[in-house]
C-alpha cells in the first residue's frame, strides 16, 4: 500500500509536467526557452525538487506554415537548466518556486554569439481541489503565477545589445493563469489522460520590448508500469500573439503551433524519477510570414520527492 | 533509511551538477561568445544600433545575381518599384521585392564591383564601387540596424558600415566613405521606358523565398516604426517618399510627391553645391546632379519631355538623360557629378540628420 501511494504521488507529480509555459519568445522566431516546467502540485508537507535540462534547435525556417531551405548555415540553439522546488501547504494548496539558466548560441557560418546567465524565476500558487487517490480518480489544479526577471537581459556584442530573443531573461514581468485535469483509466491510476490549459500574459522591458501573450491547450496520456518505467504522450498546442516593441507589433513573431511531445520516465528509486522528452512539430502557422522556429526539442528531468506522506520524510 | 535518504540527495545534487555544466559549460556574457574581444568604437551612437534577430548574414546577400532581359521577365510587374544602374553601358535593374529578402547585392565585373544595398525599415537605395585595394571587396548584412537603417559589414575585415551615412563606422576601416555610384530608383515601366534593352535581376537566386510577399507586415502603410531612432520630425509623414541630399549633419529632401505630372528641374543651393533635381511623379523618378563641372561652368537646365530616358537640356544645347550624361550636345559624353543623395523615407531623412530642410516649390 504505502508502495502504491509513493507510486501514485510520483506518476501524479511527473505528470504535471505539462504545466504552465512561460514563454521566452524570439523576435525572429517564437520560442518557449521555458516552455515545460515540472510544477507539480505536492501532497500536504511534501517537497518536490526538480531539474529539467532543455534543448532547442531553433534552426528551421518557415514561411507561414511551410518549412524551406535557409541555406544560411545557421545553427540557432537554446539551452536552459530549471530548477524547481514545490512544497505541499496542506491537502489542497501548494507553493512551487522555479529558476532558470539559459545558454542562447547563434552560429551562422562561423560567426557566433552567444550569451548565457540567469533566466526568469517563476513563483506559482495552486489550489487542488481534487487529487487522484486510493479514493478518486480525478485530479483538478487551478494556479496562479508570476515571472520575476531576476537574471541577465543586457548581455552584448560588440557593445550593441544582443536581440530579445538571445537574452537569457525576458527582462519583464509576466502573470500566469493555469488550470490542470486528469482522469485514472483504472483502479491502480497506472493510466490516465489529462489536459491542461494557461495563458500568460507579459510585461515590457526595459528596452520597451515585450514578448507577445501565450495561451497553451496540452492534451495527453500517461502509462505508469508496474516496472520503474512510464510512458507520456502529449499533443501541445501553443499560440503566441505578435511581440511588441514600444507597443508596435512586430511582424514576423508570434503564431500558432502543434507540436507532439513523446516522453519516457524511470524510477531510479522510489523517490527519484529520471524523465526524458521530446518536442516534436507536427504543424504551425506563423501568422503566415517567414520566421525561425523550433526544429526540435528535448528535455531530460530529474525529480527529488520527499517529506509529507512519503516513507523518506 | 536515513542512510538511503543521504544516497538520493546526493544523486540528485550530482545529477543538478552535471545538468548545470553541460548546459553552461563555457558560457558567460554575450559578447561573441569566446572569440578575441573585438573592438567597440563606433561613430554612432550604440544606443540606437540593433541587432534585428536574424544576426550576421542572417538575411543572405546576392553575389553575381542572373539577369534576364527586360523585354522577357514575367516576374516583374509595371508598377513594381526597382532600382537601376549603369555598370559598363549596360543598365542593370534591381527589383524591390528580391532586395526586400537580401538587402545586399554584390556585383559587376571583377575590375569593378560594386555593392548595391536597400533597407526596407528606411526604403533607401545606394550603392558603391568596391575598393580593389583589397582582396575581398564585398559586404554582407551585419544583422544590426542603426535608426532603423541597414548596417552592411565587409568581408575582408569585418568593418561595419551605416548604408545612409555611407561611411565605415566601426572596425579596422572606420571613417572610409566609399566611391558611390548613381541610382534611379523607380517603377518597372519607367525604366523599361527608358531603356528597353536594360536586363533585369531575376528570382533565381539559389534561395528559396517567397518574393512574392512583404515580409514586413503592415509596416509601409503604417506610421509606426519597429525601432527607436535617434530624433523625430512630423513635417511629413514618416513612411513618405523622398530624394535628399546630405552633407555632415545637414540635408534636404524633395518629395517625389512634389515633381507633378510632367518632367520638373529645380535648380537649388545646397551648402555651396549648387545643385538640379529632376524629376516627375507620374513616372516615379527623381536624381539629384552637381551643376558645377569640372571647367567651372555652372549649367542651367530645364526639362525635356516624352523624350525618356533623356530628360533635360542647358543652356548650351547639351541633353542629359536620367544618369546625368550628356547623349548629345557640344559636352556629349560628359557625366554630371554625382551628389550624396538617395531616395529614403522621411523618418530616416529627420533621423540620420539634424538639420534636415524640406523643399517647398515656392508656386
């Protein structure tokens, strides 16, 4: 039993992986750097510790929804390590803090520029009126959250800023409104489907630049097996409004994206879960103007649950 | 357990860390990202230089782009704005909507090349001769903007150069104004009118994009601008049309909404150059000449019309077509003095200068 509980509270945790996205968009593209966070919902007095790496290759170039050849020799990527620490204040509400450190690498040819440091932190209040257990098979979150640009928004080359969209940190401040559902297909909640939706809505920066509001819809299955291993698959849809700057849209920002999103995840222990993804397009609309947009992404995630209801406490 | 509690937190902190250095491994700052610092003096202000987001070569200049006759091409409409030269007799013309997607293009003969440039935030044409001084004379597209306008960087020695200052601005070769070469910018039917034997840049450029569409939105009926410039003026609309002439912190422009339905010479003072600009609205085209030649003389002018490409005579019997070259008369043969100007929007005019006037016909 006390087995079966730790099994469910980490198959509920790692699932909620499709949480909210803070978006980092490009000005020539539409990027969410931060786009999957792990902010998990914890049981009362349970702390959850998460580290997501990700990668985006941000190299492909499209004209409204059709891919074509660049032909630049541009090889455009983003990394970023998140760190997140979420803890359970009782049965229905819980507190997650995130922070970030993002890598932007631009080579075209053999000129390069890079810029790395600091990102966006991300403090996130949720409320859970349901959560899938030996008594329930529905799990219900509403959150509330903020982006603070605690990191790097000025980095340079050749003194001149670098474009917004290789800032390590938006710069601004941003707001976050996230809902969260999930159905157990079965009497052990091995298999559930769920849905989540958000929309974040972003401030400017100081360069008066600001990246354009995002609303996400996620919808997907999760297969925990009575091995260590777990199966995710999750269909992302993602649409960003135009980046502004001094309130004058952008062309050539924002659009619309459907991306399917395959993911594997491994108990290590019964505390530590190991989960590898990927981001994968299967189509876009980029307000139907030639952007550089995500070819591919990945992350690996390592999650660290303790206290509360689990025997490590 | 709570020796299995120690062995988790420490994988985890060990995973964190592993995580950490091969996402941050090597980084830091911005900065060109571990190359020799590069040098950071400009002679513009830096507060109003920015990176676009496509980055250096991002948007990919033309080298030795093909031509097709003028007579032939079917991808080029007769309203369609192009911009034309003369490079050995032969008159080459440049369509807006190809130069949209490149902004830069690298041509002529190898004993001439020459750059021909057009920014599409500022809608302003140049080019200039390349100096054969050195090996690579070409230029690419730097991916920074200065008041909105094209910063062009040269491949030999990666000097940055602003394209309506006409002038290296930052680099080993800073404060070298190059050799410009006269333009006429206007529609496809003008200059087919005028010269029908003219060959025409086609879309066979190796590079597959949409010539067929704006890639700015809105912007050229907009009167917002997508990035800060140094100084506004509201004479006149932003986005509007105009040849200018400039020199130091001076310059004036003519609207090419002002030269009427038929061919107009404005003889004008401009610093001491005493100047012409011809002109005519109806046929979309306007070029701005020294009237001083190399003798002293000062000419007189007034214009010519139906007569395309020639389109004014002097006092001396002399007639000059739109490049400012006397085809027939006592001087034929001689080439007016080119002047610094260029066509661009009137943001860019007010914004690059401090002291820009407006003519106003004085009718």
């Amino acid at each position: 039993m006390k087995k079966l509980l730790i099994t469910l509270s980490l198959a509920g945790a790692l699932t909620l992986s499709t949480s909210p996205s803070i978006a980092q968009t490009c000005s020539c593209a539409s990027v969410p750097i931060l786009g999957s966070m792990q902010l998990a919902a914890p049981n009362d007095g349970q702390w959850f510790l998460g580290s997501t790496y990700e990668f985006h290759d941000i190299s492909e170039l499209v004209a409204g929804s059709s891919t074509i050849p660049d032909q630049t020799g541009r090889d455009r990527t983003s990394q970023a390590v998140i760190f997140e620490a979420s803890r359970g204040i009782n049965e229905k509400w819980s507190v997650s803090a995130l922070l970030s450190a993002v890598d932007h690498e631009r080579q075209i040819d053999d000129d390069r520029a890079q810029a790395s440091g600091l990102g966006d932190a991300v403090i996130m209040v949720k409320y859970s009126p349901k959560s899938i257990s030996l008594y329930s098979k529905t799990a219900l979150s509403f959150g509330l959250g903020g982006r603070v640009p605690v990191g790097e928004d000025d980095a340079r080359r050749l003194g001149v800023p670098l474009a917004e969209d290789m800032q390590p940190s938006t710069g601004a401040y941003g707001g976050t409104v996230w809902a969260y559902w999930a159905q157990a297909l079965n009497d052990s909640k091995g298999a559930r489907i769920y849905a989540s939706a958000s929309h974040t809505q972003n401030g400017e920066n100081d360069r008066n630049y600001q990246f354009g509001d995002e609303t996400t819809l996620v919808f997907g299955g999760a297969y925990q097996t009575q091995t260590p291993w777990g199966f995710n698959l999750e269909l992302l849809y993602r649409n960003t409004d135009r980046d502004r700057r001094s309130s004058v849209e952008i062309p050539n920002t924002g659009g619309t994206w459907l991306d399917i999103a395959p993911a594997v995840q491994y108990h290590v222990t019964e505390s530590v879960a190991l989960k590898l993804a990927a981001k994968i397009p299967v189509s876009r609309n980029l307000n139907d103007e030639l952007q550089f947009t995500t070819k591919y992404a990945f992350r690996l995630s390592l999650s660290y649950v303790f206290g509360g209801n689990s025997p490590e406490g | 357990m709570y020796l299995f509690y120690r062995q988790e937190k420490s994988l985890f902190l060990l995973a964190i860390s592993a995580l950490l250095l091969t996402a941050c491994g090597g980084g830091g700052g911005g900065e060109g990202g571990g190359n020799r610092p590069e040098p950071e003096v400009w002679l513009i202000s830096t507060q109003f230089i920015v990176d676009g987001g496509p980055g250096k070569d991002g948007i990919p200049a033309l080298q030795n782009p093909a031509f097709e006759s003028a007579t032939t091409i079917s991808t080029v409409d007769p309203d369609d704005l192009v911009i034309a030269l003369r490079s050995e007799g032969q008159v080459k013309v440049y369509p807006h909507d190809v130069m949209m997607y490149h902004e830069i293009i690298n041509d002529g003969p190898d004993d001439a090349p020459f750059t021909m440039s057009y920014c599409p935030l500022t809608g302003s044409g140049v080019a200039w001769l390349g100096d054969l001084d050195h090996a690579d004379p070409t230029f690419g597209v730097s991916g920074l903007l200065y008041n909105s306008n094209l910063l062009l960087y040269d491949r030999e020695t990666g000097s940055h150069w602003s394209q309506m200052l006409q002038k290296s601005v930052r680099g080993p070769r800073i404060r070298e104004i190059p050799t410009s070469v006269q333009l006429i910018e206007t529609t496809f039917s003008t200059i087919t009118a005028m010269y029908p034997d003219a060959i025409v840049m086609t879309r066979d450029t190796g590079w597959g994009r949409s010539y067929d569409d704006y890639p700015y939105g809105d912007y050229l009926t907009s009167q917002d601008l997508l990035f800060d410039v140094s100084q506004q003026n509201n004479s006149l609309p932003r986005k509007q049309l105009a040849i200018g002439i400039y020199n130091g912190e001076n310059a004036k422009v003519y609207q090419l909404s002002g030269f009427g339905a038929q061919t107009q010479t404005i003889h004008d003072q401009f610093a001491s150059q005493s100047i012409v600009v011809v002109g005519n609205t109806a046929l979309n085209f306007a070029a701005i000449y020294d009237r001083e030649l190399s003798d002293g003389t000062i000419l007189s002018f007034t214009p010519i019309q139906g007569d395309l490409p020639n389109v004014m005579t002097d006092t001396e019997g002399n007639v000059w077509d739109v490049f400012g070259v006397a085809v027939s008369g006592p001087r034929a043969g001689t080439q007016l003095a080119s002047t610094k100007s260029y066509t661009a929007m009137w943001f860019a005019w007010a914004a690059f200068f401090n002291q820009t006037e407006i003519y106003f016909s004085r009718s």
